[in-house]
C-alpha cells in the first residue's frame, strides 16, 4: 500500500469514531426526550383517569410532580446534548442542529407548563 491509501484509511477510521460519538450523543438525546414525554403523559393520565382511585387532594399532586419531572428531563436532554457536542466539535461529521433542538425543547417544555396549569385550573 502507498502512503496516500494508509492515510485514507487512517482519515476512515477518524471519520467513523467521530460519527459514532456524534450519533450516540443523539440516541442520549433522544432517550431523555422519550422519558420526558413518558412522564407528560403519565402525569396526564393521572389526572383524566384516576378520580375515584385515589384521594382528590392526590391526584394534582401526583400529576404536577410528572409535569415537573418531564419538564426537567426535557431541560436535561438539551443541556446534556449540547455539552457533550462542545467537547465533541469537529469538522468531519456534523450532528443535528443545537438551535433546534433547544427550540424543541422550549416547546415541550412550555407543553409540560401548559398541562400543569390546565389540570391545576381544572
């Protein structure tokens, strides 16, 4: 092999360690955001169907701690993703965009406020 292919292939190999932190910094994103949505929704679920179950005084309670949960986890999956991305920076291999993930995150999270104030009014 000439000096240009062994450089190629070590050039490969970069390229695919950096793509491998940079997709598994998005799956640990991804998880977060599921477990965030998993708590909206349960703490939703508390609260449409579990009168009668439970004391009513609990029932709100229960709900604003999932609502706050999911709003946290939500928080901590934008906050993780992009520090591990600044210490990650590279050239080769560009992973999905900061600002739109933090849009999202604002998003769901202000769904999260939305829900608490709902079932807390209601």
């Amino acid at each position: 092999m000439d000096e240009a292919t062994l450089e190629n292939i070590k050039l490969d190999h970069q390229v695919h360690k950096e793509l491998t932190s940079v997709l598994a910094n998005e799956r640990t994103y991804a998880a977060w955001t599921r477990t965030g949505l998993t708590a909206l929704v349960t703490g939703l679920g508390v609260a449409k169907f579990l009168h009668g179950v439970l004391p009513e005084w609990m029932i709100p309670i229960i709900a604003m701690i999932l609502f706050f949960c999911s709003a946290s986890f939500f928080t901590l999956a934008a906050w993780r993703y992009s520090h591990v991305g600044i210490r990650m920076r590279t050239t080769k291999v560009a992973g999905a965009s900061t600002f739109i993930l933090l849009i999202l995150t604002v998003l769901l999270g202000l769904i999260s406020l939305a829900s608490a104030i709902g079932i807390w009014l209601n």
